[in-house]
C-alpha cells in the first residue's frame, strides 16, 4: 500500500458516516464495548477498511455503496479471524496450564505460594480470563519475560502483551476499588 492511499482510505472511512461499517460487523459478531479487547478489534476493523479500499478492484468514487458492501465484508472476516484467533490461543493456554496441574509440586514451587495469598493478586486474579490468570502466574509468579511466556504457551509476543495491557488495566480499577 501507498501513504496516499492509506491516506485516502482512512479519509473514505472518515466520510459519510463510513466508520458504522466497522461498529456494524462488530455487532454482528457480539463484540461489545464491554469486552477487554473491544478497542484492538475496532481498530483491526479500521486496518481492515483501509485493506480493503486499497483492494478494490474499481474506483471507490465510481460506486461508493458498493464499495460499502465490499468493505463490510472485508472487515467481517477480518473481525471474525481474531475472533477464531483469540479462541485458539485461549484454548492452547488452558491445555498447557491443564498439563501443568497435573505435575507434582516441587518445594521450589512451594516457595512461591506467598505470592498468592497476598489479597490483591487474590481480588485481581479472581477477576482475570483464564489466559489472563495464566499470565498473571508466567510472569508474577515465575518472573518469566514476554518473550518467555510467548514461546512457553506458543502464542505471539504481542498477544502477550495484550494480556499484560488487560491484567494491568483490571489491576488498576482493583486498586481504585480498594481505595475507596
């Protein structure tokens, strides 16, 4: 893709009330504000629609509402893989920390059940996803890095990331609801 048409597809979606596009798929798919990741899925859409221009085969200016169509479509799919994504990765996450209960304690994994009597990681971990939970062990409990943690459960980096965003955002409101 070309800055200029970046450019152009982006002022397209800016237009027009082009942007009920992405709202629209994500509401087909149940993608509510509520939803953690709810932000990194519009803006997905957003990429999605500006893929999209870039790939259509005519000029938008020629039919715009069939560009619409092409356009919800493209960001439907798109939404709709992260979706499946999102689910594997969950899934693959639950396997590993599954196989990993079923392993004997060891006096050096003794050592670290302090950690989870202390009350906020208690409230915050009550409060977190599963994958989030297993984060919150990689990386509290283990000290692993992102990378680490990556490679232990097979998912990206910035998945990883994700979920230290999401962890630390639930950490915050769990502070700001025990300070009041």
């Amino acid at each position: 893709m070309e800055k200029q048409t970046i450019q152009a597809g982006f002022n397209f979606l800016l237009q027009d009330n082009n942007e009920k596009i992405i709202f629209g798929a994500a509401k087909r798919l149940h993608i509510s504000p509520v939803q953690t990741n709810y932000d990194d899925f519009i803006q997905e859409g957003y990429l999605a629609f500006v893929q999209a221009y870039d790939r259509y085969p005519a000029l938008v200016t020629d039919d715009p509402q069939k560009f619409r169509v092409f356009a919800y479509q493209a960001v439907y799919w798109r939404l709709l893989d992260l979706i499946r994504q999102t689910s594997r990765v969950a899934e693959k996450i639950q396997f590993d920390q599954e196989t990993l209960d079923a392993q004997p304690q060891s006096s050096g994994d003794l050592a670290f059940d302090a950690i989870y009597t202390d009350q906020l990681f208690q409230e915050l971990y009550q409060c977190c996803t599963l994958a989030e939970q297993n984060f919150l062990k990689d990386c509290y409990v283990l000290h692993l890095k992102n990378n680490e943690i990556a490679a232990k459960h097979h998912v990206s980096c910035q998945c990883v990331s994700n979920l230290r965003r999401s962890v630390g955002n639930k950490a915050l409101a769990q502070i700001s609801k025990n300070n009041h």
